[in-house]
C-alpha cells in the first residue's frame, strides 16, 4: 500500500506486477500518484481550464489548489466534486472623473466617466463611456464626489443612484457645494456599474467637478460554483 509521509505525499510502492496490491508496477503510475498528491497550486489560464483539471484529478489530489491567471486569485476545491473557494488574491479598486454638462432638474441624468486616473486590472468602460465592467466579484465601496455649477441651495432634493445589473443603489445628499455620495454594493464578476445624478429645483446645471472612486473592501468565502 501507499505510504503517506509527514507532508501528506503519497509515496507510491512498486509492485512485481500489476496484481500486487503492494504498488503499481508501471514506474510511470508510481510518479503519477506522486505528483497528484503534492497540493501545490496549479497555473490555469481561467475557470474553464480549472474545472477541466478538477474533474480528472484523483481523489488523492485534493484539496487541489489552482493560480487563476485571469481573476490573479489563488482558488481552491477542498474536496473531490466540491465547489471552488478564493482564498487568495489583492482586491481590485478604480478612480474616475466624472462629467455632465447638462443636468436637468427633475431628471435622473447619467455621468459620463471622463478619464480613469488609477486602476488595477480587468476593468473595462463601455463604448458610450457610462458603465464600467467590473473584474472581480466582491463587496465593493463606491463613492461619487461631486461639484455641479450654479447655487447648491437651489437644487432642491438631491440623490445619486448607482446602478448594477439592473439593481438600482440610491444615496441621498444635503444640497452642499461638494457632495459625497456613498454605498457598499456586492457585485459580481462581469457586471456592470453606472452612475446618476438627480436634483429637483434650480434649473439645468453641470458637473464642475466629479470623481468616483470604486474599491473592493472585502474578499469574503464567495463560492465559484
């Protein structure tokens, strides 16, 4: 039988032939049963490429690590058939100006992103300059700082929304001259997040100044299928 070392490898005994149930005697086996049993992350190019792995890996090969090349995520299936779990891996974060020249009141106007002044990998803007894909899922802070033109205590009711996938985040502001609107949204991989402004009274105005700022804060036990 196999013997287990103090580093949980298994080490494979060679047999006379391959009914001997003291070890298998194709030297070829020995070294497979070896190198499935080491637990050391494996270099996969993306998710497909790990689950392809999972599911041709032994039972002795688990739990089995994999460096995700594509999320920069260190993953790991704790158990053969089991679920992926991130347990490794910076968190992702982007700045951003904003801008909008024409906010009237009574609208929810979307804000254009300008220019992206800080980023990490994987984001992408969408062609009209609006929505930003986002790279990785996690529980992310967004924050819109914002200037518009004219008197603020004119503006009325003042709210900025923030939309994911549909789901609509809205955050409320006193009519100040520099507004800071805020909220802590769990976003998957591949969404998309957009930014509006909405004021009720004081006419069309316009962004003088805008930022946002998208951090991931937390990397939590999220599941990967």
């Amino acid at each position: 039988m196999p013997i287990i070392d103090l580093f949980k490898r298994v080490l494979p005994k060679v047999g006379t032939s391959a009914a001997d149930s003291d070890g298998p005697v194709n030297i070829q086996t020995v070294f497979e049963d070896f190198s499935s049993s080491l637990h050391s992350p494996i270099p996969v190019a993306d998710q497909t490429e790990a689950d392809q792995i999972a599911s041709a890996a032994p039972a002795t090969a688990f739990p089995l690590f994999v460096f995700n090349q594509s999320t920069v995520t260190l993953d790991v299936m704790a158990q053969q058939g089991g679920a992926w779990d991130m347990v490794g891996g910076r968190p992702h974060g982007l700045t951003a100006t904003l801008y909008q020249t024409n906010l009237p009141n009574g609208v929810v106007k979307n804000l254009g992103i300008g220019s992206i002044t800080r980023q990490t990998e994987g984001w992408a803007l969408s062609s009209d300059n609006v929505r930003l894909t986002v790279p990785s899922t996690g529980l992310y802070l967004v924050q819109a700082n914002i200037n518009v033109s004219g008197d603020s205590q004119t503006l009325g009711r003042v709210f900025t929304e923030f939309e994911v996938e549909g789901q609509k985040y809205r955050t409320g502001s006193a009519a100040e001259d520099q507004m800071n609107f805020m909220a802590v949204i769990p976003i998957t991989a591949g969404s998309t997040i957009a930014t509006y402004f909405y004021h009720s009274a004081g006419g069309t105005r316009s962004v003088q100044q805008g930022v946002l700022t998208v951090v991931q804060t937390l990397a939590p036990r999220w599941k990967r299928g």
